[in-house]
C-alpha cells in the first residue's frame, strides 16, 4: 500500500513547490489537492446539522497552478486532484490544463473528479445540482475524446461541440488516470462506467470498501485501483485498509505554514516508515 499526502493549500499554507518537495523528500507517493471555485456567502449545509466549511475551504488555491508549482519542484512525485468540480469547470479548457500539465511533469498527473456538494456553489457556475453527475458523466467522456484523437467531437446533452483540434496530448496514453470521487451508489456506477480508479470519500470503512470492491468485481472491474483520501493515523485502520487490498491512502495534512507543515510531515514519515504494511 502506498503513502500519500493530501491537502489544502492555501495563502496561508506552506507554498505548493516547497510542500511537494518535502512531500517527495520524505518518501510519500503522491500530493493529493483538493479545489473549490468560492465560497457562496449563504450556506446551505449539505445534509441536516453539516457544520460550516473550515478556513481552508475559502482560501484553497487553484489545483492546477498549485500542482504545476509541485511538478515544477519534483522529480517523481505524483500530481493528483482529489478531487476537482469537473462539472462546474469547461470540460474544454480542463483536457488543455491537464494535458499540459502531465507534459511538463513528465507524466505524472492523475484527475480526480467528483460531484461536489456546496449546491450553491454550482448554482453560481450555471449548473443545476440535480444534473451534476449525468453532466460529469458527458464530461469524462468528452475529455477520453479530445486527448485521443486529433480531431475530436462530442454530442450530449450537456457537452456538445463540433470537430476540434486540441494540443497537447497527455503523455499518458491513453490518457492519464481519471479516480471518481464518492461512495454512493451513483459514485460506484461511475467508477465502473468511466473510471479509471475509485477514490472513496473521507471517513470511508473497510467494510465500505470490500462492499465496493464486490460490487466492481460483479460489475466487471475486479481490478479497479482504490485510493482512499484524508486518513488520520489510526493503525489498526490503516492495516484494515490493506488487507482490503487499497492500493493507495492519503494522510490529511493539516492546512499549516512551513515550518509547522514540516514537522507533521516528519511525523508522519516516521509512522509509515514503522507500519509493517
């Protein structure tokens, strides 16, 4: 099982080049970042009694400036956005930004993508909650289209375009991994249909997992990676986690300023270094 580190980072954080290269230093397979466009004034919680988002949710920079920022301070590690709000985001521009970035990395992006939950938030891109996920699912589509094809063109409901032409093309072929974020059934059919990786939402259980995984393996995808983001340090969690055969897991590294990120990043090195798994 691989070790990750996951993350805000905002203006208040470490900087994005100086993170990764600890992150990349101390032995740790990817850097995980997550994005939100805004913060809508109004809250409307997601489900009754949700509490309000924290500090970082409102000053988290954009994913893709902050992992060119790491690409651009590493030489292996993994740029992953766990995950991006593709259907708040124009499906066109985000094939050229991920496209681009897995050339100046050498290969190295993995797009994570999930539905979101700040309803408002969507309503401020013109995106109608209710169509969020068959929207996501035009979209993956869409961007397997324009990164194999020299001339691409799409026709759905929601992501339509006539023939394009759209450089470059990702170094990853045939394209770089797409991990759909969410737990829920839809999620699960997702992953299955489009998917390239299942990335299960924070606070995920083993049983969770291994009910996942059953239902994939039923539905013809038996060998589908798993990453779980935002894990804590619990260790008879961690070696649940394993033994449920979860490729990758994500520690959730506080939104710090250098010197205090650095410190909890030797800590957490220190406890992967000590796990017999």
């Amino acid at each position: 099982m691989k070790f990750s580190i996951a993350t805000f980072v905002t203006d208040e954080s470490i900087a994005p080049g100086s993170l990764a290269a600890a992150v990349e230093e101390r032995g740790f397979h990817a850097l995980m970042v997550t994005e939100h466009s805004h913060m809508p004034v109004a809250y409307d919680p997601p489900y009754p009694g949700a509490p309000e988002p924290s500090r970082e949710y409102y000053r988290v920079l954009d994913p893709f400036v902050t992992l060119a920022s790491a690409a651009a301070a590493t030489r292996n590690l993994v740029l992953t956005t766990a995950v991006i709000l593709l259907a708040q985001r124009d499906v066109i521009y985000v094939a050229k930004e991920v496209a681009s970035l897995d050339l100046i990395s050498g290969g190295r992006v993995v797009l994570g993508v999930g539905v979101g939950w700040n309803r408002d938030e969507m309503r401020h891109h013109n995106l109608d909650p209710a169509t969020r996920g068959a929207k996501l699912d035009e979209q993956i589509l869409a961007l397997k289209e324009i990164w194999t094809k020299d001339i691409a063109e799409f026709h759905g409901e929601f992501v339509d375009f006539s023939p394009i032409y759209s450089w470059p093309k990702p170094v990853q072929r045939p394209n770089p991994p797409i991990f759909i974020g969410g737990t829920s059934r839809a999620a699960l059919q997702r992953v299955s249909s489009y998917g390239d990786g299942w990335l299960p939402t924070v606070g995920v259980t083993v049983d969770e997992i291994l009910r996942g995984r059953e239902w994939l393996a039923a539905n013809g995808r038996a060998e589908m990676p798993i990453a779980v983001w935002g894990v804590g340090r619990n260790e008879e969690l961690l070696a649940g986690y394993a033994e449920a055969a979860v490729d990758e897991v994500a520690f959730l590294l506080p939104t710090l300023p250098e010197a205090a990120a650095l410190r909890e990043l030797d800590e957490l090195a220190e406890l992967t270094a000590a796990l017999a798994f």
